[in-house]
C-alpha cells in the first residue's frame, strides 16, 4: 500500500511541477502584456474548464503535463488575429521573450530549491560531519563478508554476501549488536567513523580488539582476526558509482562488518537557506555531468531491453522515477523521495535550456541569433535580415522530436520490463 502510495504521490509531485513550469511561462508572458489564451494541465479531453478574462484554464484527460498557449509565439503562426497581432510574442523585445521562455526553468530552480530547504530547515537529516567527529555508533552488523569485489546487477551496490559460504564477519564473531557505540580500536580511542574506518581497512590480516558500550557498560572483545578483502581505494572520486570501479580502482583491506547510524541533525530555517545552496551546486554540476553521459548510456538501454542485467546509472523516464518514489516510500524513505522529486526539477530544468527545438532553450537560441544577426548586420551596412522563419527549421525540429521520442519510448520499456531498484526484487 505504502509503494502505490509513493509511485501515486511522486507522480502527482512530477505533475505539479510540469504544471508550475508552464505557469511560469503564462506568468511571465501577462506580465508583459503579451495576450495568453489557454492553461491547461494535461493533454487529450477536456474534463473541466472555465474562463476568466482572456485566458480559459482547465484540466485535460491524460495528465502527462500540461500546456500554455501564447499569441504568435512565432512570426509564421498563422492563427493571431488582427486585433492581437501588436501583442504577439514575437513582436516583444528579445529579453522580455528570453525571461518568458526562460521562466519554465527557473520555475523548476525554485520548486528544486524551495524541496532542498524545507528538508534541511525541518526535518533531521543525516549530518555527516557529525558522523566523523562523534563515537561511531553501531547499525546493522552483517553476518559475513564477502572478500571478492563483487556489484550486484539489480542494485548496483556490492553483491551480499553468502553464509557458509564467505567467511562470518568480525563483527559478528565479536558480538557487537545494534546501538553499541564503539570506544576504541585496539586500545585507541575512537572519535569518528572515518578514523574507525581507516584502523580498521588497516588491520587486515591481523587481529584487533573492539571496546564499545552498550546500556551504560563498557566491554572489550576478545582478538578476532580482520580478514583482508577486495574494496575500492579511498582516493577514488566520491562520485564514483560501484559500476565503475574497476580491478586497479581495487586494493585489499580489513573489514570489519559493520555499518554506522548517521547522527541527524536540522538547519533551521535560516541556515537552510545555506545548505540548499550548496546543495544545489552540487545538483547542477551532477546533472549536467549526467547529460553529457546521456549518450553513452543508450546501448545499456537497449541491452536491458534485452534481457541483460540494468545499469543503475542509466537514464529513466518518468515512470521509473515514480517507482522509485514508490520503493523509497514502502521503505518510509521520504526524505530521500523528496530529493530525488528536487533532483528531477533541476534535470528537467535544465534539460529544457539546451538551444534545440522545440525546447525553451532552442526557441531563446533563435531569439539572440536574430540579435546578434541584425547587430552584425547593422555593423556592416546591410539591411536587417528580419525573423528567422521556423518553417526552415522544422526538418531539424522535427529529427529533435523523433530523437527524443524513441529516447523516452526506449526508457520507458526499460522502465517497465527492466526497471532500477534500490533494495532488489
């Protein structure tokens, strides 16, 4: 129930922001007078709708986003009446129609930020810089460790290990249970994970103690010996997925079987508004780097079309975004979907600035070559070219839409037949 749920509640979410995006246009675009005929969410049948002044909004039968319709957005739309032709969009200067066509975006920039800000303002999120300067405490202690380096195909995280088969984690020998706090490694006291971590990948093949308290009492283990395993080395870039470490990424040291709990901690409301920030840095630079890898991804589409095991880091359409909003839901990972939701604004955002038609960014594109072509043009004593016509471009329009129409077919399938899970099947 939780996992309809979530997919219901993510999809809504997308809905909304598509809808807030088209907003932003019909926003922009009365503000400067230009004249706005229709806003409805959805495509198809018309459900319900009413008018008000010159603009009739409503509610369409699909609601797979949403639409506004501005006059003569285009010198070639034939359908402006006489009357309204002084307030065609393109009769507008070329700035007003650049804030216009770029208010989508920005509306997804803010709905991305406004997300980040009221996780960090209200709720306890994990802080990791409290992680390394508070006594790790103890989560979950695995069983046994696996020593081979080993991704799991359907998670994309390390492949669990077997019981009886790999060998019972030092952890589990020692008897360290959830909520233990671990004091000291070998003697020496312990003031964060990642001092823990590295005593520990530094013991491999050597046996250590364990102090940790549990219920006001401390205890030291006896010696258990650490036993060396495959894992990537620490130098690599946090970015770095589990996909792409490769053999010479590897090098072998102890583990000892455990995971910590993350201390949480909240902003505040003012102090959010840093954190958001940097944390829509990060989301910019990620999506970017995530639209740059977009064609190299295709083929392990395919492939998972195909029966092959599915790349976690490939792209995915709306409809695996949903499910994993519903995974993260049953899981009562809310926060995680909330940032996922933001995650998905800036792509979407930023995905409709690339100068290509029909995106906002291509219809911006145009706008300034007419600038920048009638500036050259007066520098040179030549007469004004005058408007692009589009009827020219709609060849390459039209290979935009059949590109990114198989993309969004072949993603769905994927989505559908092969989808990305986060906690396996």
């Amino acid at each position: 129930m939780l996992y309809v749920l979530g997919v219901v509640a993510f999809a809504l979410g997308i809905l909304i922001s598509v809808s807030l995006h088209e907003a932003g246009h019909m926003v922009t675009a009365k503000a400067f007078g230009m004249k706005v005929t229709r806003f409805f969410v959805g495509f198809g049948p018309t459900l319900w709708s009413f008018r008000r002044g010159e603009t009739e909004y409503g509610v369409k039968g699909i609601p797979l986003g949403g639409f506004c319709k501005i006059v003569g957005m285009t010198p070639q739309d034939d359908d402006v009446a006489p009357e309204d032709q002084p307030r065609a969009m393109w009769r507008f200067p070329v700035w007003k129609r650049t804030i216009v066509m770029g208010a989508g975006s920005v509306t997804h920039f803010l709905l991305g930020f406004a997300v980040l800000w009221g996780l960090f303002a209200f709720v306890a999120l994990p802080d990791e810089q409290k992680l390394n300067t508070t006594q790790p405490v103890v989560n979950e202690v695995s069983q046994c460790v696996p020593l081979k380096w080993q991704v799991d195909p359907d998670t994309g995280g390390l492949q669990d290990c077997q019981a009886g088969k790999d060998p019972q984690s030092p952890a589990a020998q020692m008897g360290l249970r959830h909520g233990d706090k671990i004091t000291a490694i070998d003697g020496q006291p312990v003031t964060g994970w990642e001092q823990a971590t590295d005593q520990i990948r530094a013991s491999a093949n050597k046996a250590i103690t364990i102090t940790y308290e549990r219920d006001g009492v401390s205890t030291t283990t006896a010696p258990v010996m650490v036993p060396a395993a495959e894992r990537p080395r620490e130098d690599l870039p946090r970015e770095t997925t589990f996909a792409e470490v490769t053999r010479d990424d590897l090098e072998e040291v102890g583990v000892l079987g455990i995971s910590p709990v993350y201390p949480t901690s909240k902003a505040g409301p003012i102090g959010a508004f840093g954190e958001a920030g940097s944390f829509t840095a990060q989301m910019f630079e990620r999506t970017v780097v995530a639209l740059k890898r977009v064609p190299e991804k295709i083929p392990a589409l395919w492939d998972a079309l195909t029966g092959a095991p599915r790349d976690p880091n490939t792209p995915m359409s709306v409809v695996g975004a949903s499910r994993l909003g519903g995974e993260l839901a049953q899981h009562g990972l809310w926060q995680e979907a909330l940032f996922l939701l933001a995650g998905l604004n800036f792509f979407v955002g930023v995905f409709n600035l690339l100068p290509l038609l029909p995106l906002d960014g291509g219809h911006m594109a145009i706008a300034w070559f007419e600038k920048a072509r009638s500036w050259l043009y007066g520098r040179i004593g030549r007469a004004d070219p005058g408007r692009v016509d589009y009827f020219k471009l709609m060849p390459i329009t039209y290979l935009v839409i059949l590109i990114g129409g198989g993309f969004t077919l072949l993603t769905v399938a994927a989505d559908i037949v092969n989808p990305i899970t986060l906690f396996g099947r």
